[in-house]
C-alpha cells in the first residue's frame, strides 16, 4: 500500500507503523511535517511550512481556531504539489487535532482518510477543573466548545478515525464513537525489557545500578498536567526514609498542557523554593530531556517509577515502563485505572496526596521480594496488551486496510 502520513511532529504516534511499512516490500511511505532532525530510513518526509503568526483581530476564542486553519492549509498545498508531480495514495492517515486532516481530502477526493482523535474536551468530569490549585488555560465552557470545532471538522473530513484508550474514546460525541476505533500505538516490547546489567551515569559521576534505590519520574515537561507538584511534594518524607535512594527526573522546564507558571519561572523552580530546607537536593537529580537510549537505561536501573496524570491522554512512557518491568506508582486517574490495578501490576494512589505517593514509594523500596511480583506482571500486561509486533501492527495493517477497501473496521481493537 501507499500510505501518505500527516503529523506536526514526526512522526508521533504514526513511528512505529510508518517504520513497518517503509521496512516491508509492497509498501510506500510518504509523511508530510513540520521541520525537524528526525529521519526513518525509507520514508520520505516532506516538510512544509507554517505562518507563526498569532492573529489580534479574532475573537480570543477563535485564536486556536485560526492555527489549525493555517495548519490545514499549509499541508493541503505541500499535498497539492505532490498531486501536480502525479502521487496519489492509497490511503491518508493523521493526526485530527491540529488541522493537518482539515482539508486534504479537496486535494485527493477519492483517497479515503484515517485521522487520530486524541482527545476531546469537556468543561467538567475531565482535566479542566480536575486541580483546583491551578487555572485552566480553557476557562471558560464557550471556550473549549469552539476548541472542540476542529475535532468536528476532522471528523467531517475523514472515512473514520482512531484513539489510544477507553478513555479517550469515551469523551467524544456518540456520533464520533461510531467511527472510531480503539487502538494503541504499541511498543517493543523486545526492545523494552528488563536488564539486570543495566546501568545509568548521572551528571555528577554516579553510576546507578538495579541494585540501587532509584526513584524515578519521567515527563515531556515537568509540569501540573503530569503532577509533578504531588511527586516533589512527596520526596521529602521519602528521602528521610531512605537515606540512600537517589531520585532521577528527566522532563523539560516548558509547558505542554496547562496554564504556564508566573513569569520568569518554572514549575521546577517554584517548588524547589516551596521545599527549600525540607528536600535533599544533592539526591535530587533534574535532568532535562535525554536520549531515547539513556531513558530506557534509566527505567531499566528504576527502583519505583512514578506515574501521576490528570483526567487526560495517557503517555507512552507509561506502557513503556511497564514493559521495562518497572514498579508503577500511578495516580488513580483516568486512563491510568484502564491498565493498572493496584497491587497487582502497580500500586496506585491519589493524584493529590503527597502522604499516599510517599507511602507507595515506600513500600516499593522496602518490599523488594514483593515488587518481584509486581514487576513480573507489569511486564505480563505490556505484552499482553501493548506488544508491537505480535499485537498491535499487525492490528494497524487490518485498520488501514479495511478503511482503504471501504469496510467497517473493528471500534474496539484495545
């Protein structure tokens, strides 16, 4: 098949099945982007430009209405090009929220379209509200019902659409649910497996080993949506607990999701002075962002990884860590609760409170022979359910196969 892929930040969530079918005879790929450094061997990635502009003269609710426009614009004319020098695809696929999908289908009217529906918003019962201690960038209800429009047209725009989690598939409209599948992105789990050799050099010299107490938490940034500010909360009672465990964090100092920090500092910051005096700093280690490679290294080195999300996408490196055989202390959030039952395959506390993130990283600490277990069954459910090669490609190839036949494709892959 010839795939045409669509996607801001290449390759996103489309790696894994852009690199099967770039690896696979029959197959060819093509993936229109935004700018970057990254490269996947056989596929050709067309970068396209986006005005940067933040217009003045619409209304503040419209202001992200007017980017996806642009987005959408931008790549119906990279696509445009391509159709001129005589490519058409057998299939389009990407990402629904950020209007790359809006209007390629005016350019290839005949091919069908396969859009991600990642997340849709509502004013209460998801993230917004979920943490009365900061605002929400989406404060109002009129807000988010014109952020919701761009999903509306993804969907108009497409033959039928994919989400990662229960979850996420719940919170869109019965109309939407109706065309949309379930299915995760998968992960290697051959790849991403426990090693006993494993080790991780910190900035200061110190190789960190399995064998240590290692504490770790890992975000894109270090930010509320995550719950970095219950996880810092949290470290004072543990370091006083655990006189030799070392706590590793790896996450940029800028904002995703969520309203940003006053100016002129960090979420970071802001809590290191709220702890200062009460937090070992010297055991603290704030690493940025690393490679993919140190990271798997780190988890694998991983006494207890913590995990917090508000009501919101679930992230990859939460199945990651699970197949790793990581120790998971996750929030009892949605979509966290979908994977992770407590005591069994992770142990799972309140988003909110310090006292029970301590007491589950406590106990991990201290009941090695009982996080054997849990271990084991962490790693038992990524394979199970989030195996790449054995599940969910060959889950993939039927999805984009049976959309380009024109058949009704299964809406609950898992």
């Amino acid at each position: 098949m010839n795939v045409l892929f669509l996607h801001q930040n290449f390759p996103g969530q489309y790696r894994h099945i852009a690199e099967h079918l770039a690896n696979t005879s029959g197959h060819q790929v093509h993936f229109l982007s935004h700018a970057s450094d990254t490269v996947i061997a056989g596929v050709n990635k067309i970068v396209y430009a986006v005005d940067d502009r933040v217009p003045t003269d619409v209304h503040p609710d419209t202001v992200e209405l007017d980017r996806v426009i642009t987005v959408g614009s931008a790549a119906a004319d990279a696509a445009s090009q391509l159709a001129r020098d005589g490519y058409r695809p057998d299939l389009i696929v990407g990402h629904g929220g950020w209007g790359e999908t809006l209007y390629i289908r005016d350019v290839f009217p005949q091919v069908p379209v396969l859009a991600n529906f990642e997340f849709y918003y509502h004013a209460t019962g998801a993230d917004v509200g979920f943490d009365p201690e900061f605002d929400s960038v989406f404060n109002s209800a009129s807000r988010l019902r014109t952020r919701n429009a761009t999903a509306l047209m993804a969907f108009e725009a497409c033959d039928w659409g994919h989400t990662a989690t229960a979850w996420q598939h719940s919170l869109h409209p019965a109309h939407i649910r109706a065309r949309l599948s379930q299915l995760h992105e998968g992960v290697n789990t051959d790849h991403l497996c426990p090693q006993t050799s494993a080790r991780f050099r910190l900035p200061n010299g110190r190789v960190l080993t399995p064998t240590d107490d290692v504490i770790t938490f890992v975000a894109r940034n270090l930010e509320p949506y995550r719950g970095f500010h219950s996880f810092m909360r949290a470290l004072p009672a543990i370091l006083k607990a655990h006189p030799k465990a070392q706590v590793v964090i790896v996450g940029s100092d800028e904002v995703g999701y969520g309203a940003p920090p006053p100016p002129g500092s960090t979420f970071r910051q802001s809590l290191l002075d709220e702890l200062s005096g009460r937090l070992d700093t010297s055991r603290v280690h704030f690493l940025g962002s690393i490679d993919y490679a140190d990271y798997i290294q780190l988890l694998q080195v991983s006494s207890v990884h913590t995990y917090l999300t508000y009501p919101f996408v679930l992230s990859w490196s939460f199945i990651e860590a699970l197949s790793i055989g990581c120790v998971m202390v996750g929030s009892k959030t949605a979509p966290v609760l979908e994977v992770l039952e407590d005591g069994v395959n992770g142990l799972t506390v309140d988003f909110f409170s310090a006292d029970e993130i301590a007491a589950a990283i406590h106990e991990a600490l201290s009941n090695p022979k009982r996080m054997k277990k849990i271990r084991a069954a962490a790693r038992r459910t990524a394979v199970k359910r989030y195996d790449l090669k054995k599940r969910q490609l060959p889950r993939w190839i039927r999805l984009f196969e049976d959309v380009i036949a024109g058949r009704e494709p299964a809406r609950d892959e898992g």
